[in-house]
C-alpha cells in the first residue's frame, strides 16, 4: 500500500510538472502575443434600465493562441501581471480603446457610446508613469476624457499608497473611476473614504443571487441605498435574466450589464446598433 501511495504521489508530481509546464510555454507565447497580433478588443453594452438604451460599452480584452485558440483573460491576465507584461498590454488596451471612442465620436456624434470603460489592473496603477502615459494616450488618440471610465479594483488601491494617489489625480484631471467587483474584496465600504469614485460596479455573485427572498436580493438593495446617499452610480454587473433586471430596476438600479443585453462584442457589432437607433 506503501508502494502506492508513492506511485500516486509520483503521478500527482508528474501531472503538477506537467501543468508547470504548460503554464511556462503559455508564459513564453504571452511575450509576443502582442507584437503577432494575437489580441484584440471586444465590447460590452452597458444598459439603463428600464429602456435598455446603451449608456456605454465595457472594453474586454481577448488573446487568441494560434493553437490553442481563445485564452480567457482570468488565465492571461494573472499571468502578465506576474510578469509584468501587463504595462505594455494594458497601454495597448488603452490606445487601442480610445482610438476607437474617437472613431465612434467622429462618427456617430451624439449616438456614440457615452462611456467607453477600461479595465485598469493593480500593477499598472501602481507604475509611477501610469498618469502620465494615460495623458500622453489621450493627446495621441484625441479622445474627449469625460467619456472615458477606468475600472479598477479594491485590492489595487487596498495594496498601493501609489496607486491611490493615482486614482485621485486622475479624477482631478477628469477622468471617471470605476470600482469594479464591488462586495468581493475585503473592506468595500470604508474603502470609500480613502478613495472616491464615480460608479461603483456590483459583482455578478450578488446579481445572480438577487432573486427576491434570497441573501442577494438584501445586499443588492441595501447597496444602491448607500451609493445613492453616497451620489455615486451604481452598474449591476452579470444580469442575465428579465427577472433580474425587473428586480434590479425595482431596486433603484438604473445601469445594468450583463448576457440579457448582449455578449463582449467586437465594435462593426456595436456599431450596427448605433446605426440603428439613429435610425430608430
Ligand atoms: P470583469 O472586469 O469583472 O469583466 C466582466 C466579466 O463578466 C467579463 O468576463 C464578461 O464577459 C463577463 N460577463 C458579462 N456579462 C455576464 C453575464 O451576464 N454572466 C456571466 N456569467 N458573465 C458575464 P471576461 O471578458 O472573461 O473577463 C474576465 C476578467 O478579465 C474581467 O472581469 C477583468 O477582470 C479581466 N479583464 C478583461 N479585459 C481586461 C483588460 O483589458 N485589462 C485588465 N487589466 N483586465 C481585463
Ligand atoms: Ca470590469
Ligand atoms: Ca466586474
Ligand atoms: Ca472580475
């Protein structure tokens, strides 16, 4: 039995070497996943509820593998931040984003998305020159800065003095600020003293438990109240069904994302609604 329980243990190191590996190998293509043209941007309707009208588009990052197909970001992600990939993904992002809100604002005026918003990780925060590339971005794309939102988490701010600071001189230049995946970090609320924001995004596991009765139906009300005594907006994030969005509507929500109102899409998909409504 011994024996065995060596072999398994010699089968289970194996299969951990095996993954190590694997991770190596995906680490080593992440470094030129840009420079091969391997990422590209999709985009997400932001709605206001109840008429379902774009308020905004959430930009999501995609890395597709020439072997290996679509990588989802909770694998790529981790893995450039580790490396410190990340700053140049991340301008890449930026650019590339706001490159396409000025071509939405050339070309559909008043139609365009209002907020087109960025997901901006921890280390990029944290980096000394993130205000000042983010300006520099924002010269070289034209992009009218009251449209643009950053999206950011509570452990990027919880962790980093810098970070913060950055937050606050972005707000001053006028860019809006976001606090992503609200609920699931450890101090949300008294996060908000240290660091305003303009929206505060409630996480999908509250939404997709907020049928009425159940315990996510109670923080998800509770927490419009204390962004509405707190003048921010609230987005409620992962809404999938109409019975959600009903709730969410009834609770005061008037942002809401989610599969019920369309999938990341690429931007000719966004822009075919845009098309639309002006005709409309
Ligand atoms: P996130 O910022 O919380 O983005 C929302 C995620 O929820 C997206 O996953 C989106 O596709 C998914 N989602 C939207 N509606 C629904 C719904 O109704 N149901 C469910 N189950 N999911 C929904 P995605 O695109 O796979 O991105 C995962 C995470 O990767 C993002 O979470 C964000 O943390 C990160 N990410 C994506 N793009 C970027 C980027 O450009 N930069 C950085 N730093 N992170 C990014
Ligand atoms: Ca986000
Ligand atoms: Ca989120
Ligand atoms: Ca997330």
């Amino acid at each position: 039995a011994k024996e065995q329980g060596g072999n398994r243990l010699h089968w289970f190191d194996a299969a951990m070497d095996h993954r190590a590996a694997e991770s190596a190998r995906l680490g080593a293509d992440l470094e030129h996943a840009l420079a091969r043209g391997e990422m590209f941007l999709l985009y997400q309707p932001i709605v206001e509820l109840p008429s379902h009208r774009h308020a905004g588009v959430e930009v999501l990052l995609r890395w597709k593998h020439p072997l290996r197909g679509l990588i989802p970001p909770d694998v790529f992600i981790p893995m450039s931040e580790q490396s410190g990939l990340i700053i140049d993904i991340g301008r890449w992002v930026l650019e590339n984003a706001c490159r396409q809100a000025t071509t939405w604002q050339r070309e559909y005026g008043d139609d365009a998305p209002e907020k087109v918003s960025i997901n901006v990780s921890a280390r990029q925060l944290a980096e000394p020159s993130f205000v000042s590339d983010v300006e520099d971005i924002l010269t070289r794309t034209g992009v009218d800065r009251s449209r643009l939102m950053l999206e950011i988490t509570e452990t990027a701010v919880l962790d980093s003095g810098p970070a913060l600071a950055a937050v606050r001189e972005l707000r001053r230049r006028g860019l809006r600020v976001a606090l992503d995946d609200f609920g699931t970090g450890q101090s949300s609320l008294s996060l908000l003293l240290d660091c305003p924001v303009d929206v505060l995004k409630v996480d999908k596991s509250f939404v997709s438990g907020s049928a009425v009765g159940n315990a996510g139906a109670a923080i998800v009300e509770g927490l419009i109240g204390f962004t509405s005594r707190l003048h921010l907006d609230a987005v409620a994030e992962g809404v999938e069904t109409f019975d959600q969005a009903e709730h969410l509507h009834s609770a005061g929500y008037r942002f809401a994302q989610g599969y019920l109102f369309g999938r990341p899409m690429p931007a000719e998909a966004i822009e075919a609604t845009l098309a639309r409504n002006r005709r409309e």
